[in-house]
C-alpha cells in the first residue's frame, strides 16, 4: 500500500502532499519528529526555488490542511537537502508574516518612488 496521496502540485514554486504520520520516520530517515504530532495526517511542502515561491498560494493550501485536521507540516528542500517537521500553525503563521512583509515593501517602494 502506497503510504503517500498526492493532494496537489501548484505551479507556485512548491508541491504539497499529504503523507501519514507513521510513515515520515520512513521517507525523512533523519528528521526530529518529537516536537510534532505523527498520530494523524502530515502536509509535506517541497519548495524547489524559494525565489519563485507564492506565499499566498502557500497560505491558502496550509489553511485548506488545517481545516482538514492536519497538525504537521513538513518543510522540504530537496536540491539543499534541509527538511524539518514544524506544526502546521507555525509554517501558516511564518508564511502569513513573510507575505504581510513583501506587502510593505512594495508599499514603502511605491512610497519612495512617488507614485
């Protein structure tokens, strides 16, 4: 039995899965699990270029997880080889910050141009 289902690949510079718990320790043989919940459901988001990272996509797929029972994401950068397991309202609140500070930039950019 397949213990991965893809859940969506989105062309916002990262693809989320859903992956069970259990088998975490299995796919991420060096990943700390102690601080996160495996007991149910785990989001995994692989980011290949965090420059191309859409955060408002990113927000709007850890919002639908949450609402779906999820409590674990799983932060994967497989070209840099650095993966960590966080609880999903950590990543949601991280990823809500970043995108409220590329707001204000573009606003104190607009600001300082004149326009």
């Amino acid at each position: 039995m397949e213990s991965t289902a893809k859940v969506q690949s989105i062309r916002g510079g990262f693809k989320a899965e859903r992956e069970f718990g259990f088998a975490l320790a299995g796919r991420f043989k060096d990943l700390d699990l102690s601080e996160v919940d495996t007991d149910g459901v785990a989001m995994v988001v692989e980011i290949g270029d965090p420059r191309r990272l859409n955060l408002h996509q990113l927000s709007r797929v850890l919002v639908g997880a949450a609402s779906g029972g999820v409590k674990t994401a799983v932060i994967n950068f497989p070209g840099r080889g650095l993966t960590a397991a966080i609880p999903l309202f950590n990543l949601f609140a991280m990823v809500d910050e970043n995108s409220q500070l590329k707001e204000l930039r573009k606003l104190e950019s607009a600001i300082r141009s004149g326009a």
